[in-house]
C-alpha cells in the first residue's frame, strides 16, 4: 500500500503497477469490443408498481433540490405556462423552435423572443427567463435530461437566463438511468438538470446560478 507521504510519481507508479497486474491475465491481442459486457439493468415499471408513481417521484425529487413543481392537465398547459411567468414578472422570455404553439397560446407575441436567428449571449442575459419541453425526465434521481431536440434549443438557453421553465409530459418520465440512457443519442448534445444550478465550496456553503439558472420550475403534464 502506498503510505500518505509517498511522493506523487512513486504514487503514480504503484497505481501503474496495479493495472499491469490486473491485467496479466488478459491476451495481448484481446480489445474490449471482445468480452460483452451484461447491461441487463432493470427497465420499465417494475411488477405491481404503478406508473403514476414514478410522476409522483419525480415531482418529489425535483422539490427536494429546491425546484417548484406542479402537476398541470394537458388541457390547462398554455394557462400554467402564462401563470407561472406571470407570478415570475417575467416580461420577456426565449422559446425555442419547435416548442408547442399550443402551449404559449396564451402568451402575448411581444413576450416570446424566438432563438431564430440565434440571440446573443449579452441578450440571453437580459431575458427574465427561458421555456422548454425535455427529452426525457428521471424519477430515482429527479433528473431532466435535454438534447437539444424540438422545443428545447441549444445549451446556452437553458445556461445563461436566470430562469428556466420546463414542461415534462408523463409519458417522457422514466424510472431509472438505464432506461433513460437507453432513449437518447448519445451523439447529441445533452444537458442533465437536478434542480436549480448550484455549487458549494469547501466549506459546503451553497452558491446558486453559478453555471446556470437559480430558479427551475417544471410543469409536469398529466
């Protein structure tokens, strides 16, 4: 074993060492596309478990890390959307393309700024907030995962303003990783969200909105 005071490179030697002994056992002309690898994770709803419940998980999960959730109806969506940027003040907010018409129906045109052209970064900064949909949503770890799909637009829209909407439909709500891994590319560019951006030092003093926005609110539509 290597002694705490051991210098760095005789540290790094002996983790060498290790992984040439690990692997003396292994022919020299073996790749790793060669030995399969058993990924027979659980997917789906579990036996006797009701899907609602991964709704229901989600929505705890996202609370837990301090995001405002609400379950809404699909018929009262384009009304949850104009509430919740209403009770935000929010004046201006991005919508990217191939965001549902039907769900900004109730948003004045001269709210929405379209990322069509692409808006500049100085911009984006000045917008009270932004609104997406998700490619899908994890419940066990209260996750929502973009991928720059319809309706979600690229990174810096989701990263720069200080407010982020994002509509969840149900049927896009899985269980575990595995199973969500399993329903995106992994060659597109994804963004996984667990509540508002935040950071601790080493302190653990909680800083929020360092590498995105200090509030999400997810519309879980059920």
């Amino acid at each position: 074993m290597v002694e705490e005071d051991t210098p760095v490179n005789d540290a790094r030697a002996e983790v060498l060492h290790r992984i040439r002994r690990a692997l003396t056992d292994v022919p020299e002309d073996e790749r790793p596309e060669d030995v399969p690898v058993a990924r027979d994770y659980v997917r789906g709803t579990p036996p006797g478990v009701d899907p609602a419940q991964a709704v229901k998980l989600l929505a705890e999960r996202l609370a837990d890390y301090g995001a405002a959730v609400r379950l809404v109806p699909e018929a009262a969506v384009a009304r949850a959307v104009a509430d919740a940027l209403e009770a935000r003040r929010a004046g201006c907010v991005v919508v990217p393309r191939g965001f549902p018409h039907a769900w900004q129906a109730e948003l004045t045109p001269e709210r929405i700024l379209t990322d069509d052209p692409h808006v500049p970064v100085a911009e984006l900064d000045r917008t009270d907030g932004t609104v997406t949909t998700v490619a899908t949503a994890i419940a066990e770890t209260g996750t929502l995962v973009l991928d720059g799909g319809q309706g979600q637009g690229r990174r810096a829209l989701t990263l720069v303003p200080d407010y982020h909407l994002c509509l969840i439909r149900a049927d896009q709500i899985v269980n575990s990783v595995p199973e969500a891994l399993s329903r995106l590319d992994p060659s597109r560019p994804l963004t996984f969200i667990s509540g508002p951006s935040a950071t601790s030092d080493i302190e653990l003093e909680r800083v929020e909105g360092v590498h995105g926005p200090r509030t999400l609110e997810a519309l879980v539509i059920v």
